[in-house]
C-alpha cells in the first residue's frame, strides 16, 4: 500500500477516531503503529533542547541519510517534559525545514534600495576593517578624571540569549577585548 | 530560579503571579497539574483572564503595575495574623536585627533622598553592628527599631480597603488570595511563586519580586522543595547568556565590571563584599579567585601576575555609568555609535518605544546582523517611514544555524545546563554563530598585527586556540568555561592533592588567586571535568524522589538543584518537613545527605554558619539595603498611569526612576487622549518578536496577525465589534489590530472611577506575514525600573478607536 500524505492523514484521523469509539471492536493500533514508523524509520535519531522558552524541554530530532531533518518530537525519556511539546516545540523542525531561511550572506551599501549577496571572506574583511576603523576613532585610554579605561565608546552590542552558554562567553570575550562597553541582550527587556 | 520546573509539583500552594504560565511556559504546567493533583491549590492573579486562569482553583484580577499594593497586603496580612514560620524568621531571616537609627520612612519617601539628583544616599540605610562588626540582634522581635517591627510598620498602611481602591481588586478576592497562600507558614507546607515579564517589566519590577521575596522569607518558603521564588524566563538560554556576562555591568559569574576608579587588581579585590561575622560564610569573599581564574582564561599567558593578569587591559566604565539598554539606544540615537552588532536579535522590534530604535539604527555607520531569518532589525532601511536613499548605515546580515545545526549546551530557567547535539548540517552557506564570531575575531588581530592601531594589547594577547584540525571546537570552548590548573600543584590547599598543568579543575572550590588556575566562569566549573560533559549526562536516578534527578544534565552552582537549601533544615540538621525532606545531617558520618548542601558545613547548632551564604549576613534579606530605590517595596503608580495620585503617598511614580526626556520620548498620564491601561504579552504560538516563529507555516497559520483585547464594556463604549480593525495609539506611536472582544478583560473600579484594560501581543513586525501588523514596541514608553533598567511594557496608557476604513499600505 502506498502511504501518501492524504492516506496517511485520514488513517491517523481514522485512528484517533478509534480512540474515542474504542468499544466498536476494531483495533487500528496496528496500522498507527506502521504509519509512525514510515515518517522516521531508518532515521539518525539526534537529541537536542527546544530553543524557544526556558523550559528546557528535550526534543528528538530526526535527520535522514543525506543529513536532512525530517521530523522532530518529544523526548519521551526526558524528565523535565517526558514527551511533550508545546506548539511552539512542535514546529521546531520547521526551522530546520524551511524556504524563508537565510543561506547566503548579505550587503547592503550606504544609501542603496537593494540587498546584494556576498561572499565569507568579503563581509568578514570589511567587517573586520569596519570594526578597526570604529574602535581606532573612539578609543580612549583615559576618561574626564584622567582615570585609566581602556574602552571603545564608537561600537555597541546587543544578543544573545539565542546562543549556546559557549557562545555567549567566547562573544563576551570578543566584545571585551574590542573595549566595548555597550553590551546588552535580551536579559534586558 | 532558586529552584526548577519538576519542582513545582512538591508544592502545596502555587501562586502564578506577574505571569502567564500555561501560555507561556506551556509544559511546565504539567508539573503545577501535578501537585494538583495530590491536592495543591493553584492560584493566578493577573490583569487578564488566560488559559493559565482556567486551571487556578482562585483567580483574581489586579490592575496592572499595582502588584506591590497587593503583596503589601498580603504582608500585613500575615503579620496580623501571625501566619509566619516564627522559627525560620528569626534564625534564618535578618528579622531581628536592628536598623540604623537614620533609616525613615515619610510620605513615599525613605531617608536620604536628593530630589536633585533623583537619588538616595542608601548609607542611611544600614544595619547596626556591635563593636565587632556584627549585626546587632533582638531574637525578641520587639525591639522598635529591629527589622521586624519595622517591616510591621511599613505595610500597616497596606489595608485592604487600602489595597482595593488601588488595584480593583474585591476585598473579599484579596483575602482568599492572602488565606490561601499564607497558610504556607507551617514547616510541612511549601509555596512557591512563578513569575516571569509582567512582574520584570515594571517600574518598580525589582521591587514586585523583593515583596515576594519578603513574603517567602516570612513563611519559610525559600531553599525548600517545593518553595522558592521563580523566574519562568523567556528564553532558552536567557540564563546562560546572563551567565555568561553579556550585559554591561558584568563579566561572567556575575563579577562586576570594573570601574574607573579601581585602577588596579588590589583595588578592585578591596571591594570583595566582607563579613566579620563568623556565622556568615559569604561566599563572595572567593572572588579574587574568580576574577584572577577569568583574567587568566581571557588572556592566557600573557596574563601575568606582574601585570595584574592584564587588568588593565579590560575596559572600564566610569563610575556609575549606566550603558544599559535604553541608554544605548539614546544614545546611538544621539549618534555616539559608529557600529553595531545586533547579534541574534531583533531590537527594531523588542526594543521600547521601537520607533526610536528605529530611527537610531539610521544614526549607525555600519551595522551586522546575525540571524537564521530576515527580520525589521536587518531591513530597518527599507521599513515604514523610511528612505533608503537617505541612510548611510551599512548594512551586514550574516546567516547563521539554527539549534539543532550545531552543539553546545543551554541553561533553563532551573539553572539547568543541558548539553544539545547536531542533527543536520546549517542550510546554505549559514555557520554556526561560534563559528563567525571566532573567524571575525581572527580578521581584526590579522589587521592589527599588521597595521597600526588604538592600544592593540587587549586585542594581540587574547587567548583564541579553540581550534581542532583547523576547525573552531566548542568543547574546548566548554573546557575553557570549566577551567584547569595552569602549572602542577605538588599539594592544593583544598585536598592536599597533587594535579597536573592541564588538568579540569574539579570544580570552583580548587581555584586559586595566585594565577595558577585558568576558568572562563567559575559559576559554571563543575560542568565539564576530567570525568567529562556533565551537561551531557542522562541518568535517571532521583534518590530523593523529590525530582531533583541528579545525574540529569548539570546545575550551577556545583550541581545544587535547590540553592539556600540548608534553610531546609532545623538547628540540628534535620529537615523541618518530615514529608518533603531535601538535606538531612549525618552526625555519624559527619555529612549531608539528600540534594548538594549550600556549603557542606555542619548545622547551625553545632558550630555551623547561616544557610543564605551569597549574602554578606547570612540570612535572608526581609529589609534590602542594597536597591537604589529602598529597603522595603513601597507602592508607585507606573510612570504612565490612570490616575492624578497615588493614593498611598504624594509620590506618584517611583522617585529615582530615570526620565528620558525629548526627541522621540514623550508621555502622557491621566491625558484624555490616552485613557487606558494598555500592556503587551504573548501567545503560546510565538516567541518574542517572531523572528524564529513567524516564519514558520503552523505557527503563523494559528496566530496569523496583531490584535487587541479588550471588554465587553470598552468595546461598547468604543463602538468596536469582534473582528473590527482598531488603531491603538499611544504618544510615541500607532499599530493595527483586529479587535478581539472579551469577557476574559473587565473594567477595574480605581478609587471611585472606571478603568479599562487593554492588550497585546508583540510577536509581529511589518515585513512578514505582510499584513500581520506591526510591533507592539511601537507604543511602549522608555523608561525603566532604577535597579535593572528594564523597560515598563507592563503598564502604559494607550486609546483604541475603530478604523473606518483600511489605511495605506505599507512597505
């Protein structure tokens, strides 16, 4: 029999009907069971955290061969949620699956209309040339009080709760050694 | 969190207070269904009937931004009727010390106040201390001028008739609320309170949570299962990234930012806060250990000790300089900046009074945005209102991976560090975040190795090898974060052990202030040693059956699932509820058995120390001296509010609050342009501005688009129906929505008059889905709470009127 998206909706629906109707006799486990195993099987099962709110929700992420996501889920065995998932944790395969994600890098030029596509190693360079520029015209070793500072007053930051805890310190050491100040994220607002 | 989600279903009484918990932390209900079950009662207050008001076996209604006004009732509540835990307020709370005879308290104002500067002088404030320099005490509690009594006299204004007319809540509610909850007083009954945005986004924010803190000191309900006060925060690694320092005033774990006048190490190290009692552990006495392990992990050798670790090299802030959100904001808007990282952000959209952001990023030379969508923040230039051709702002967005495309651990809100895996490869050319920021950082020593530069110390002597064949790697990232020893050590002083150069630090209690250990955040070694990831464990042992799950991921500090725990416990070390017991003392054994003790000393009744050992006097604070606007809450309208006075002082908005004043900040209070209490919130489907979730077909085919809430009355009033596209306008701005009428708001009854309350979400923005609506950000005020400068989103006047007809389009 070949599953397609539509029979394989209406036996879902078929059975979560069965659930209700439970006394009528018939048993469709067997074909929930089969039509579970489609979507994942021969999958690389990947464990991960849900990054939307803090909970901390563990989630079973499936990836197939070519390293695709294919579906993601509760983690049955974690403590916190023991499988479930809010709508939110539910669509986290979305991202991962998604037309709208942003795959190349962009420019846009002062005073331009347009986006323009550019490579790495172009915007790292001007970037890094951007950032010297800035913090070579704002340095200031000692403030008013003629107190030592050491501080870049031109550049400022803010992120990001979005990042792993490594991230987070290895941009706080970035940040710092550039002189910034100005470093602020999401813990603010 | 003092303690964790699973922890909520040990609980007796749970209060969801400044916060929607079944919407937003929608799986952590579970374990709130969970003590309901075996019996618990659940309690919800808040300005808006949710989702979360439908499971509350009591639900009231408050005005918002009047918490303090309610949890001051409930103070003297429990005083009236002597609900406390007597033993835990007077062993365990600083209840009984004596205050300076300076401290006062007169029509709204504490001691000390300058209304020149908006500021008090909080060394008025102070404890008495004996000659040698310990707190005076009256175990009696009737000293006048001991904490207790003073507490007493603070909130006898609080009555409920008091209470009522400020925040419209029924007296007869607020009782059943202040009963319910202060029936937690007893040693074998735990409450717990849950909060998240809507106590933060205040004016007063820091002070809505130290009344609670009041009240869970007075009942016994901190460092208990099933206790505590929690911070359901709003991201899944907002914890860690606070953790880690990437805020302006402090470097990971928490050690301040050095200011200008502390020039050198031994400078900085005399404000090591200090304690001459020896009853106190006060933990922070390590923290020249701290400071020195971290100047050493950020600039590795180069740090010496006769260049105090490269101290100076760090940059400093003036004293007192606030460079916090809304500052920074004013002042790239004044044109301070040159460049900017919005890095995995959206401040176009969450930034208060967003039009101002808005037009602050057109100030910038350059600007780099990293995000796995596009979102206001990148494209700002081309947004409503604006002329591309007008702006000069350079403009980078870089594609970065998203969770499940890269490794690395997070931290919850229970302080939870758990370890994620990668799953498939970043889509594109997008990279991991680490990734960028370690080959950006690579490019700009390049340039000043070969080019002249401002000072380029800091910059050549940082310490960036986290590389394995040539590729950047996080754990070793992760191993810099735990520490090691930088030489052999024949003999620690902690163990008399000998370990090698090289070797992970045990955990934090090894490191030293010498310059002989190396660790990126002291709060978080422990995590990754010679025994390996412990953020990545997942065994499920839970020897207490408390769910604390011990061998589950990993828990700063040192693996402490309960901090404050030994406050659990009697004199002796037993615990004080027989039911839920966490830590019990060995006598034989000369140990703690149960969750990790708050410091493995002995009881208090031996020869023991106090149980809250991250404050300098041991005890719990029920009178703070360390907030710039006072040693107890006390009631103040929001700065934005709908009535001429504050109807419990002739202070009407918290007196050291910091006004921004012209350009693109305006407000407007008691205006008849602007007559109704307006706060922003969210929905289960999305997530903060809706970057990562308005691009993702499910979610934004269930909540499609911007809306107000209203009542049944205001909409009759307004003339609205359900369904009906409104304006909702404030002085900074505009945003459409669809009309949503609702019983689940009602007008309040605020001294005598009718106020309305209306409401939010703030997930949208204009460049997707293109009729989705703008941000709510558009109309919030700038204006933050003096301690923590976070926005008041939370309570601020707004009109609504139905739009006729359907106005331009944009972009």
């Amino acid at each position: 029999m070949k599953i397609t998206r539509r029979t394989f909706l209406k036996i879902s629906g078929a059975t979560a009907a069965g659930t209700v109707m439970g006394g009528l006799g018939f048993d469709l486990s067997p074909a929930e069971v089969y039509a579970q195993e489609l979507r994942i099987k021969g999958a690389k099962e990947t464990t991960s955290i849900c990054c939307y709110c803090s909970v901390g929700c563990g989630v079973i992420v499936h990836s197939d061969a070519k390293g695709k996501v294919i579906n993601s889920e509760g983690d049955p065995d974690h403590p916190i949620n023991e499988g479930a998932l809010c709508a939110k944790g539910s669509s986290l395969y979305q991202i991962a699956v998604n037309d709208n994600r942003l795959k190349k890098v962009r420019y846009r030029a002062p005073y331009s209309a347009q986006w323009k596509e550019v490579s790495w190693e172009w915007a790292l360079d001007k970037i890094a040339a951007n950032i010297k520029k800035s913090r070579d015209a704002s340095f200031m070793e000692k403030n008013a009080k003629g107190q030592v500072v050491n501080r870049t007053n031109g550049i400022a930051s803010v992120g990001s709760a979005a990042l792993d805890n490594e991230e987070c310190w290895l941009y706080a050491k970035f940040l710092r050694s550039l002189g910034i100040i100005y470093i602020e994220h999401q813990a603010r607002i | 969190m003092t303690n964790h989600y699973i922890d909520f279903r040990n609980a007796d009484v749970i209060l969801n207070m400044g916060g929607n918990v079944a919407e937003n932390h929608p799986v952590s209900f579970k374990w709130i269904q969970a003590a309901r079950n075996k019996g618990a009662i659940f309690i919800h207050v808040d300005p808006r009937f949710t989702r979360t008001s439908t499971k509350a076996d009591i639900f009231v209604r408050l005005r918002s931004g009047t918490d303090i006004a309610f949890l001051g009732g409930m103070i003297k509540y429990i005083l009236d009727n002597k609900l406390y835990d007597e033993f835990y307020v007077k062993n365990y709370t600083n209840a009984s010390f004596i205050v300076n005879p300076k401290y006062n308290f007169d029509d709204g104002l504490f001691s000390g106040y300058d209304p020149t500067k908006r500021a008090y002088d909080a060394s008025v404030w102070v404890l008495e201390k004996d000659e040698k320099g310990i707190p005076k005490r009256d175990m009696t509690l009737q000293d006048p001028r001991c904490v207790f009594q003073l507490l007493k006299k603070h909130y006898s204004r609080y009555t409920l008739e008091k209470v009522t007319e400020i925040t419209g809540t029924p007296a007869a509610d607020l009782e059943k609320v202040y009963k319910a909850y202060g029936s937690t007083g007893t040693p074998d009954k735990a409450g717990t309170e849950l909060y998240a945005m809507g106590w933060t986004q205040h004016t007063v924010g820091v002070q809505n949570i130290r009344a609670m803190s009041i009240i869970q000191a007075l009942l016994g309900n901190m460092g208990i299962a099933g206790g505590g006060i929690n911070a359901l925060r709003g991201e899944s690694n907002v914890q860690g990234s606070t953790d880690q320092g990437l805020l302006y005033h402090i470097w990971p774990g928490y050690l301040p930012t050095p200011q200008a006048h502390l020039a050198t190490l031994a400078d900085y190290n005399k404000t090591t806060p200090a304690s001459k009692d020896p009853r106190s552990v006060n933990w922070w006495k390590n923290r020249p250990k701290y400071l020195a392990s971290f100047l050493r992990s950020i600039s590795g050798e180069k740090a010496t000790k006769e260049n105090d670790f490269g101290y100076s090299w760090m940059p400093k802030l003036d004293q007192g300089q606030d460079a916090s959100w809304l500052n920074l904001f004013d002042e790239m808007y004044k044109g301070t900046f040159t460049g900017f990282f919005a890095w995995g952000m959206n401040p176009a959209c969450s930034g208060a009074n967003a039009g101002k952001v808005r037009q602050a990023l057109t100030k910038l030379d350059w600007m780099v945005n990293v995000n796995v969508f596009d979102s206001e923040t990148a494209c700002f230039w081309k947004g409503p209102g604006m002329d591309s051709k007008k702006i000069k702002t350079e403009v980078f967005v870089l594609p970065c991976a998203a969770s499940m495309e890269k490794e690395g651990s997070i931290s919850n809100s229970g302080r939870w560090m758990q370890w994620r895996y990668k799953a498939s490869n970043p889509p594109g050319e997008s990279k991991p975040d680490g990734d960028i920021m370690y080959e950006l950082f690579k490019k700009v020593r390049t340039l000043y190795g070969k080019e002249k530069g401002a000072f380029p110390e800091p910059i050549l002597n940082l310490k960036w090898d986290y590389e394995t064949n040539g590729h950047f790697d996080i754990h070793k990232v992760a191993k810099e974060i735990n520490g090691y020893f930088l030489e052999d050590i024949s003999e620690h002083p902690v163990d008399k052990k000998a370990y090698k150069k090289g070797t992970l630090v045990p955990n934090f209690v090894f490191l030293l202030d010498d310059g002989r250990t190396s660790c990126g955040n002291w709060l978080y070694s422990a995590s990754y040693t010679e025994a390996g990831n412990m953020a990545a464990r997942r065994k499920k042992t839970d020897p207490t059956g408390l769910g604390l799950y011990p061998e589950w991921s990993w828990v700063w500090p040192l693996n402490r699932r309960i901090i404050y725990n030994r406050a659990s416990v009697d004199l002796e070390g037993n615990p004080r509820n027989p039911k839920r017991p966490l830590l019990k003392w060995d006598a034989a054994g000369k140990k703690w058995i149960g969750d990790v003790p708050d410091n493995a000393v002995p009881p208090m009744g031996t020869h023991g120390v106090y149980p809250f050992i991250m404050k300098p006097d041991g005890v719990a604070s029920i009178f703070g001296p360390g907030l710039k606007d006072g040693p107890f809450p006390e009631h103040y309208e929001p700065l934005e509010c709908p009535i001429e006075k504050n109807l419990m002082s002739s202070q009407r908005i918290n007196p050291v609050i910091k006004i921004f004043e012209g350009g693109l900040d305006t407000f407007k209070t008691c205006d008849p342009r602007y007559p109704f209490v307006c706060s922003t919130y969210r929905v289960t489907e999305h997530w903060q501005t809706g970057v990562l979730t308005r691009w993702l077909p499910w979610l934004i085919e269930a909540e499609p688009q911007m809306f107000c809430e209203m009542s049944l009355e205001l909409a009759k009033l307004k003339g609205i129906k359900n369904g009906d596209r409104v304006l909702v306008e404030t002085s900074r701005g505009k945003v459409e929505a669809v009309a949503i009428v609702t019983s689940r708001l009602k007008p309040f009854q605020i001294a005598g008059n009718t106020v309305h309350q209306i409401g939010i979400p703030w997930h949208y923005g204009w460049l997707h889905p293109k009729d989705g609506g703008d941000s709510a950000n558009l109309l919030t005020p700038t204006i933050g709470d003096p301690n923590t400068m976070i926005p008041e989103s939370k309570a601020f006047m707004a009109n609504v009127t139905k739009l006729t007809k359907k106005p331009a389009q944009k972009g």
